[in-house]
C-alpha cells in the first residue's frame, strides 16, 4: 500500500518514548514527498533516528496562514504531505487547524494517521471519570482571565483536562484551589513516558502542597485534570451539612453558599438546596 497522492497526512509522533510511534506513521513519513513540521529542527531529529531523508516544510503558528497556498500548490500538483507537530497528534493545542479546514474546504483529502496523545494517556491513568470529559488545552497566562475562565468551569461535571507549562503550574493550581474548591479531586501528569514520568492525584489543596515540596515536581511538560463537579446527590453529606451549619451561623445564605462552593468544589445550586434544608431562610438562589 503506497501513499494518496494529493493528500495530506496527520500524523500522530511521540510525545517522549520514540518507541511509540507506529509502523504505519514510519511508513507514511518514509513514503510522502513533504514533511510540513512545527519545528523542523525537533522533527529532524526525530527523523534521523529513524533513518528518514525527506524535504522539511516548517508549518507553525506564525506562518501557517501564508504557508497554506504552498501546501495546496504541491497537493494540486500530486505531491503527498505529511504534518507533524513537536510532539503528540498535530492540532491538540498545536498548529494546523486552518490548513486542514481550508483543504476539507477544497476537498483535498485529509488522512489522520492515529498515535500518542499526551491529554488521552493521561485520562487513562489518572483514575478520574472516562466517560464524558472535556479538553480545556492551555489557560490564559494572565491569572484574571485565567481565574475567569475557571470560575466557569467550576460547575462543569463532566472531568476536566489541561495542559500547562513548567513555569505556571504553581500558579494554575492555585488559581484552581480557588476559584474551583481545594477539596476538588485533581492529577497531576508530568513528563508522560520519559525519564521522569509522574502521575499524582489528591486534592487541589495538596497537589498544591506536594508540588511546592521539591521543586523539580515544577519541570517537564504537564496534563493537569480535575474531577468534574460533584452531583446534587452528593452535596448532602455530613461534612458538608456542618460545614454550611457553620458558615449560615455567621453569614447569609447567599455568602454561605458563596464561601462552600469554594471550599467544596461542588455547584452553589445543591448547596443552596442544602441550606434550604437545614432551615436556612432564602427567597432565591442568588438571594
């Protein structure tokens, strides 16, 4: 089998073990006249361990717009591309995407070619709900928009997933202890299948703790994913009926659900619920 002349492949690279890479993604990069990379150094490296000579087009997030036309000239004329980003599949929080949409647009064929994927390797380890999840990739590197930006996520059921980088973890995860709730289930995934691999969960609170103890916990590449918000169901607990026992002795029913979301990491609609319960008086839910 040879490859589509025409055609673009999205190949999938690893994201740390080279032993990761397919036999069909070998195959292709071997077979394509082109290889569209986001670094063409980084990818050349990866290319002469596998003893592949093939011409490099670097394709990433400052040219990929008036790299576009280039691509599809060669694919007009037959020629067979692959793109690859540094690591994992092309795309995920990598350039790309407005290539692929302009070829679809043209219906220039598209052919993923599957493989390692940094944020699903993560969410097969990390313990956490697999069933419905949602990928967030990075947070803004300014903690207002970033705090916003989790402030409505805090509500969200279903797991969440990030990515970061070594220089803002410390502050993401204190960013999410806050706005998300420091009992809030979390995991930590660092440098995933190289040398130093981690995988640790707790909750926001300790993860917060247990990265600042020894600083290298603050190097490498990093998939941070949060248990998505507890159920209504499991809002009325005795940790939580006291806490808000507590907190409605000394604060309205708003500010009481206000301050236990917080704390709890649940929704302020089950708390609320729960206050309601306990005998607390309230109009509305933003009362």
């Amino acid at each position: 089998m040879t490859v589509e002349s025409g055609a673009l492949y999205v190949i999938a690279t690893p994201i740390g073990n080279l032993e990761d890479i397919t036999l069909r993604a070998l195959r292709i990069l071997r077979e394509v006249d082109y290889i569209a990379a986001e670094d063409t150094r980084h990818t050349g490296q990866l290319l002469r361990h596998f003893e592949i000579d093939k011409p490099l087009l670097s394709l990433h997030e400052h040219n990929e717009r008036n790299r576009l036309e280039q691509v599809v000239t060669l694919l007009g004329e037959g020629r067979s591309i692959a793109l690859v980003s540094d690591a994992g599949t092309p795309l995920i929080s990598d350039p790309g995407f407005p290539l692929v949409r302009e070829l679809r647009h043209r219906k220039l064929p598209v052919i993923p070619i599957p493989g390692p994927s940094s944020l699903l390797a993560a969410l097969s380890v990390a313990g956490l709900p697999t069933d419905r999840f949602v990928f967030e990739g990075f947070l803004s590197a300014k903690s207002v928009a970033r705090r916003e930006r989790l402030r409505a996520l805090a509500s969200e059921e279903r797991t969440l997933i990030f990515f970061e980088s070594s220089h803002r973890i410390a502050d993401t995860l204190a960013d999410m202890a806050a706005e998300i709730g420091q009992k809030r289930l979390a995991v930590i995934a660092r440098e995933l299948t190289k040398r130093f691999e981690e995988v640790h969960g707790a909750t926001l609170a300790e993860l917060t703790a247990w990265l600042e103890s020894d600083l290298n916990r603050k190097k490498g590449e990093f998939v941070l994913l949060v248990h998505g918000a507890s159920t209504a169901i499991e809002a009325d607990t005795p940790e939580n009926r006291h806490l808000l026992s507590m907190l409605l002795s000394e604060l309205p029913i708003s500010r009481a659900v206000v301050v236990a979301a917080k704390l709890t990491g649940l929704r302020k609609k089950p708390l609320y619920d729960l206050a309601l319960a306990l005998g607390a008086r309230g109009t509305t839910e933003e009362d």
